[in-house]
C-alpha cells in the first residue's frame, strides 16, 4: 500500500461521494475489474495528494475532470 496522509482520509470519502459526470462515466468502465482484470480504486489519498483513479497492479494514475 502506498503511503498517504491521514488527514486527506475523509475529504477522499467526500469526493466519492460526489464524483463529476466525467468522473462516474469514467468509473462506470474501470469498476469491478471490467479492463483486463485489474482493480481500481475511485478518490484514493497517495502522499499528499488525492488522485481521481489508483490500479496499484499497474502502477497508474489517471485524473479526470
């Protein structure tokens, strides 16, 4: 797992909660592992940062707005 700060733990949950269009149409295709099997996750805190899309198997980051 990566390392993150704590303090960005409930704001992540926030923007889940309240994702943009473009963000729910993107999620509604990485979800439930529909591309090659890989997992995503949505709003995940890495560092100080929070990014918009997370697959740790690929070590990649996508941000959509």
């Amino acid at each position: 797992m990566k390392p993150y700060n704590t303090n960005l733990k409930q704001p992540s949950r926030d923007l889940r909660n309240n994702m943009t269009d473009a963000e729910q149409l993107l999620w509604q295709k990485l979800r439930r592992k529909q591309i090659l099997g890989l997992q995503f996750y949505r709003q995940k805190p890495i560092l100080n940062f929070i990014v918009d899309f997370y697959c740790s198997a690929a070590d990649l980051v996508i941000e959509c707005d």
